[in-house]
C-alpha cells in the first residue's frame, strides 16, 4: 500500500493542511505543526483521511503526535488496516 | 494511597484551611475594595510552605496529592476568591512543571529546590496580544542574546499578580523561525524580566488577583528553557490542571454563597419557631444547582487523575480535550447560576454589601470564571473537535 497510500496521504495535506509550504517539500518523516499546520486545519486533515480510506479513526488515535507526519498518518493507517483484516 | 500519604494530605489541607479562615477570610473585604494583593494571605501560606506543597518530598516539598491541593483551593475559595486563585494559578506552574520535569533540562531540579526554599511564587504569561486568544500560539520568540543567554519580548493582555510573582513562566516560540504553534516554556526570574505594566485592574471582580497587561522583556541562560513540546505540556498538564484546580476555586465560591443563604434561612426559622420558611423551600433548589456543580468538579479531577496516573498519553486525545473543556465550561457557568440564586433567596440583605449575607463579592469573583479563557472561545475549539472526536 505504502506508495500509492502515501501519495493519498500527501494529496489530502495538500488540500486540507493549509500548510504554508509545498507539502512535497517536506520528506515523510517532517513535523507537520511545526510546518505550520494549525490544530483547526488538522481537523479538516482527520476528516479528508476517513473519507480518502473510508475509515474512523477511534479515539485513542485522534492526537496530535499521530498526525504531525506523513510517516504517524502512515502508520496508523496500517495499524486500522491490519485490525480489519 | 497509604495511610501517611493520607495524613500529609490531611495536614496540609487542614493547615490551607486554617490560612483561609484566619487571615484570608479577614482581609478578603479589603483586598476587594483595594483591588490589592492579598498580601497577607499569600504570607501565610508561605509560612506553613504551602507554596511548595506539590513538589516531591525528594526535592524538599510537601509531596501532597492533586486531591489535597485541589481541597485547598476549595477552601480558600470561600474565604477570599483573589487569594484562592492565585495560590491556584501558582499550583498550576509547579505542577507543570513537576509533571515534566523528566524531559526538562536539570536547572529545574534545582529551581524546584528554590522554590521550596525560598517559597517563590510563580506567575504566568501565556496570553499575546496579536494571537486572538489562541495559548496554542505565541509571536514572541526565543532569540540568541549576548554572553550565551536568550531573550524574548512578549505584549502579554493580563499576567495576574505579574508586579507581585518571583518569577514568570512565559510561552513563547522555540526560535525567531519557527511557526507559530511551535511553542516552548521559559522560566524567568525576578531580575531577569523587566515587567512594564501595560493598563491598569480595576474589575467587577477578581480584584486581588491584580491581572493588568505587561510587557515582559527578558533575558536569561538557555537552560531555562523546557523544551518539550508545549502543545504536549498544554494537553498533559497546563489546560486540565487549569480547569480542574479552577473549578475548585469557583465550588468554593458557590459554597460560601450557599452557606450565607443557609445561615439565613435558618435565623429567619429561630426567629418564628414552627413557622414555614418559604426562603428555605427556594434555597432547596439552589442546593441542587450546587449539588451539580460539586458533582462535575469533583469527578473532573477524579478522570484527571485517573487519565495521570493510568494513561498520561490519553490526555492528548481530542476526546480527553472535550472532556476537560467540559468541566470548565460547566463550572464557569454553573458558578454564577448558584450565587445569583442565593441572591434571590435572601433578597435584599445579600444585594447590600454591609451586611452579614451578602453575596456581592461571590457574584462578582465567579463572573469572572466564564471569560478567564473565554467560553466562546473553548466552545470554537470544542465545535471543531466534534466534528471528528467518536465517544463524547
């Protein structure tokens, strides 16, 4: 899943981050707030994702460590993934 | 928790009270009408080491539980609000502080010491003018100075007894380039801040806490610096320790007014014996206003609690986020709902600010609990937040 998931990963910062800078600037492992993604945008973020991969996030995972890259949002989509198959 | 553990919190508690019905409750008319600081309560509790009571013992603190302080912040709440919450305000900086002191540089191990030593008092600048209210953004910046040190320069619209605290925690940007979210705390001394006092604090109430808007211009070593994340320190401690040692300030508040109003109902029954008291049937209802509100603040400090010791990581969560926003905003609204119910069951004799029953000062000191952190603005965070948080 890794590239294609990643490139989701990016199109959905790209469009509901509100990044002040190119999202594929920043590599994978990059801090997204410290990029400048405000709280409120990551919301927005959380939002766009469960849609892309038509998932929900449960609680435990809606913090701010899991979204703060592309490399935390990765990972917790596999862990949604291995715990649905 | 053992039975010592229980006895130092009990000591402490029943010490707290004491300071709060000997001296806070004696100058708490005056420290109002002065707007001064309670100067002579805060001494009092310096005395009895009160203002070291939650560093660990190891350390040369009181070691006391979140239970106790909270119970101490009650207690001096129904004696003087200004001096409950200030000691509250001060609690929250140490308790930060003590609660990340593991990915905290070592200066504030000793900083800790000297706060047991010399009983410092800190207060806080966490508020910017230009950030619209948002604590979870800063402008000021951590900017290289000479000699090795750093400084920041900060408008900050209140900083409460800022003329009156030893030292200031700020927040403030890690770098001069860094996002604005990108948040650390300083800790500053007395004599490395210079506080130019912006206005002046002249309120409805709260009028001791003396919070008028300062601009900090500092200047220290770079070890005073705890650089973990502050939009991590914000969720694990500062925020929650905020709402749930405020609402025991504001319970306390409540329960002074309820307890005038039940010092009322039961002179009117002395005075006609056997005769119905209408003024106790309304003041039933008042007590089940109450009830709610000792219920919500009593089980937001329980979850706190539980979250600290258990699973310190759920604090982070959006869920844990509302959660603890709730109990702010409920408290903070609840609080004035019981005094100015109190005010209707006594009547006149609580409206006069002479008299024996009045609930002015309360009504006053607890309309302050909706706009320190404006409710509008917790319910923007919290309208986001429900938008994609599950269990709420």
């Amino acid at each position: 899943m890794s590239a294609t998931t990643r490139a989701e990963i990016r199109r959905v910062l790209r469009d509901h981050g509100r990044l002040p800078v190119d999202v594929d600037s920043l590599d994978d492992g990059a801090d997204l707030f410290q990029a400048g993604m405000t709280s409120h945008a990551s919301v927005g973020v959380m939002l766009a994702l469960e849609d892309a991969f038509d998932i929900e996030f449960p609680d435990r995972m809606l913090k701010r460590s899991v979204f703060e890259s592309v490399d935390g949002i990765a990972a917790a989509l596999r862990e949604l993934d291995s715990l649905a198959a | 928790m053992t039975t010592a553990l229980l006895e130092r919190d009990q000591a402490f508690v029943d010490g707290a009270s004491q300071v709060a019905d000997d001296v806070a409750a004696v100058h708490a008319e005056d420290v109002d009408r002065e707007a001064r600081f309670p100067i002579e309560a805060i001494s009092a509790l310096r005395e009895i080491s009160a203002l070291s009571a939650f560093v660990p013992e190891e350390l040369g603190g009181g070691g006391v539980s979140l239970e106790a302080l909270a119970l101490a912040c009650l207690e001096l709440g129904r004696r003087c609000s200004s001096t409950a919450m200030v000691y509250a305000m001060h609690q929250i900086q140490v308790a930060t502080i003590v609660r990340h002191l593991d990915t905290a540089p070592p200066w504030f191990e000793s900083y800790l010491r000297d706060v047991c030593a010399e009983q410092r008092l800190i207060a806080s600048a966490t508020s910017e003018i230009g950030t619209g209210g948002d604590m979870g953004r800063s402008i000021a910046a951590v900017t290289p100075g000479e000699g090795g040190l750093v400084g920041f320069e900060k408008q900050a619209p209140t900083v409460s007894y800022g003329a009156q605290a030893d030292d200031l925690l700020s927040t403030v940007r890690r770098s001069p380039d860094a996002e604005g979210g990108d948040q650390v705390l300083a800790l500053t001394l007395a004599g490395q801040a210079k506080m130019t006092p912006m206005g002046t604090w002249d309120t409805l109430g709260m009028r001791g806490t003396c919070s008028p808007g300062f601009v900090v211009s500092a200047q220290f070593a770079p070890e005073q610096v705890l650089d973990t994340p502050f939009a991590r320190v914000m969720c694990e401690s500062m925020v929650p320790l905020s709402h749930v040692l405020w609402s025991h300030v504001w319970l306390g508040i409540a329960t002074e007014a309820f307890e005038r109003g039940r010092r009322f109902v039961r002179e009117a029954a002395r005075r006609k014996p056997g005769e119905p008291v209408p003024a106790a049937a309304a003041l039933s209802r008042v007590m089940s206003e109450l009830a709610l509100l000792r219920a919500e603040v009593q089980l937001g400090l329980r979850d706190f609690l539980a979250d600290s010791e258990g699973n310190r990581e759920r604090l982070s969560t959006m869920a844990a986020i509302l959660r603890f926003n709730n109990l702010k905003l409920a408290a903070s609204e609840q609080t004035p709902r019981v005094c100015q119910g109190v005010l209707e069951v006594i009547g006149i004799m609580a409206y006069k600010n002479d008299s024996p029953f009045s609930v002015g000062r309360q009504l006053r000191d607890s309309l302050s609990a909706r706009l320190m952190v404006a409710n509008e603005r917790i319910h923007a965070v919290d309208a986001g937040l429900l938008l994609i948080a599950k269990g709420v």
